[in-house]
C-alpha cells in the first residue's frame, strides 16, 4: 500500500501513520531483481477530486497475500497461497502468549510497536491477535487471479510506457504457459492436495469486497458482469461476494453465530440517527434479525463478537472517536430490534445481551524487570485485530 503520509525523497523524511515502511521497501528493492510496487487506493471517479485525495490517503486495500509455486507431484509444481490479516511489517510478529513485558529482548528483540503511547525498550508491547492461513489446490488459484488483477490495475500505465521502448514488456509471469505448472482448470489428480475421501481435506471457497477501480479485468459488458455475480453501478463494476456470503451464511445459521473482526459498523439505514453515513452492509441488521426470527419461534439463539476496544490508533483522536461512534450506533440498533422482538412476545424478564454480546480480548502480566516496572500502569493492553480475514464459526 501506498502511504501518502510517509515519505523519502530529499530532506523530507516520515514513517507515515502505520509505519508499514513503503518507501524503505521501494528504495531497497530499487535496481535488483525484486519488481516493487506501490499501489494507493484509487477512489471513485465520481466523487469530488477532494474526496478522491481523502480516499487515497485513509482508505487501504486490506489485502495481505503472499503467493509462491511449491513442489507438487513428480516434476510438477503447484501453487501455494498464504492469506492472513496481519500486515506484513515489523512490530505485527506474535505468539499465543501475546507478551506484553517478557522476551522483548529475545523473541521481540527490536520489533514491536505500539501506536498508542511512547514505549521503551522494556515495554509494554502491543499484543495482536489476528489470523493467517496457508491455502493449497484450486483456491490458491482464485488468490494468484486475484493479484494478477491488481498487478495490471498498478501497473498499467507504467505497463504502456514501457512498451513504447520494449515490445511487449510485462513482468507479470504467465503461469498458463508453463507446463510444469499444475493448472486445478485440468482437472488434473496432481492438482489436488488430497484425496476428497481424506479427513484433512478442507473445502475451501475465496471471497472479497473489490471494485474495478482496484482491478483489472472485470467484464466491461453489464449482463457478462451479472452472470458473474457482480455488482453494476455507473462506470464502475464491484465484487461483493464477502457480503453475500455473510448474508447466507447468517441466514443459515441455527444455534449460534461466533465473529472476530477489527471493526463493526454497518446497515446505518437503521439507526436512530445519522442514517446516510454510507455504511450500508447488511450484517448488523442480518444478526439482529436473525436473532429476533428465533425469538419469535421460541428457539435459543445467540451471537457473539470479538472486536477490539479501540481499532489501532490513538483513542482520543477524532478519527477513532468517529468509528466508535459509529460503532456504537450500531450496536445500539442491533439492541432495539432484539427488545422488540422480546417485548412482542412478552419476554419481560428476558434482557437482549442474553442472544447478543460484544467482547474485546484484553491482556495482563506483571513487569519482567524493575525499569519495566515503571511502565505497570499500562500493563493491561487491549489486543488489536487488523483482519482482512476474520475468524467466523457459525453453528
């Protein structure tokens, strides 16, 4: 990601907000073999130039993927996927434990970060607590066509100058020509990681929110964009699929519903006020619907969500003060539907947080040396999630 607040040219020299290290990544990998790209977030070219610019600067794309071939059957090769939350920087590396004073002269030996307040090299850390997966067979495929097309959306205009010098140029590696590739388009048996009757066998299905405004190669014809479930607005064609799966697996659900996510604001259309923020995703109003269906039909039901207390940041900003704000206004619509649906059955005596419950993951641990002491005030942490992949169990 292209941080517009970081910067590294002549006397002007910042990390940026999130500190991810872009420009050091451009510099170092300059005049060698590495091809590394910096990609903004392009908004929509039907919002102002103004809005455009605060799009660009704030807005991410959320994606962390790293792809490579690995050894597949005989000669061939296969392609492996890693796709995970955590962004791929210092200071993200963790452990179960999520230390916030020990081993910081060991394990976290000069890499950890804390955004919220001045640390030393005694601590306290900044815990985090995300998700990563390793991802193998056909899927991996749908992630490698998912980087294809944000590599030719960054680098389309670099493509095309280029080319006017080096007919043909493209660093884009072409996979289909190379035979000793597995293609899962074959329907070869070296293709699959396992046998289907084998109990390690996972089914695996890859979802995404994207536009073509991140991507290149979504159909420009409205009915072929249709006929593959995409979203057609005026110039612009959009992948919800993450949302709708949300949507059915939530409808689906018949006894619980578990989430962990870094942030929860949506269906702002039904919230007592400041109903055209834009947050407009279902999902807040699907599981208080949901709930509200099974209270109706005298079934026990519950949903239970794990964010943080804060998104990363400094909580006194305005910028985090927003998002819990909004935050909290949806929380709050989630708990009138619930009373409602308990009020019109004459469940009196039966309170909302009974079928919904908000959590965050906190940690505690005592000083590991007497300078570390100094810093006990601030030894419980709240752990922080920057999911682009959320844990999700739904029952």
């Amino acid at each position: 990601w292209d941080d517009k607040t970081s910067h590294d040219r002549f006397l002007l020299k910042t990390d940026g907000v999130m500190h991810t290290h872009d420009e050091e990544s451009r510099k170092f990998f300059r005049h060698s073999g590495v091809h590394c790209v910096l990609v903004p977030r392009y908004g929509s070219n039907k919002l102002s130039i103004f809005k455009q610019h605060v799009v660009g600067t704030l807005f991410t794309h959320h994606q962390k993927c790293v792809i490579v071939d690995s050894q597949a059957a005989g000669n061939n090769r296969n392609i492996t996927a890693f796709l995970g939350g955590l962004d791929l920087c210092d200071g993200r590396y963790d452990t179960p434990e999520h230390r916030l004073f020990n081993d910081l002269d060991t394990v976290f030996h000069k890499d950890f970060h804390n955004p919220t307040f001045p640390v030393n090299s005694y601590g306290p850390r900044q815990p985090w607590h995300d998700l990563h997966c390793k991802v193998e067979g056909p899927a991996a495929y749908d992630i490698l066509t998912n980087f294809e097309q944000r590599w030719r959306k960054a680098t389309k205009w670099r493509v095309n100058l280029k080319k006017v010098v080096i007919w043909h140029y493209d660093t884009l590696i072409k996979i289909k020509r190379m035979p000793w590739i597995v293609s899962p388009s074959t329907d070869e048996a070296n293709a699959r990681v396992c046998h289907e009757q084998d109990t390690e066998n996972w089914h695996v299905q890859v979802f995404r929110s994207i536009d073509s405004g991140s991507v290149k190669g979504f159909p420009k014809l409205v009915q072929e964009a249709q006929s593959q479930n995409l979203v057609c607005a005026k110039n612009l064609k959009i992948d919800r699929s993450i949302h709708s799966a949300y949507v059915k697996a939530i409808r689906s659900a018949q006894h619980f519903i578990y989430i962990e996510n870094q942030y929860f604001i949506g269906s702002s259309f039904c919230w007592h006020s400041h109903k055209n923020t834009g947050a407009d995703n279902l999902i807040p109003v699907e599981l208080a619907l949901k709930i509200a269906s099974k209270i109706k039909a005298k079934q026990r039901f519950a949903v239970y969500i794990v964010i943080p207390m804060w998104p990363e940041g400094i909580p006194t900003t305005a910028a985090v003060q927003q998002i819990l704000f909004w935050q909290g206004q949806t929380m709050s619509m989630m708990y009138k539907i619930i009373a409602d649906a308990l009020e019109s059955q004459g469940l009196v005596d039966s309170h909302p947080q009974e079928y919904l419950n908000f959590y965050c993951l906190g940690r505690r641990e005592l000083a590991a040396t007497p300078e570390a002491s100094l810093c006990n005030d601030n030894s419980a942490l709240v752990l922080h999630n920057t999911s682009s992949i959320s844990p999700l169990c739904f029952h």
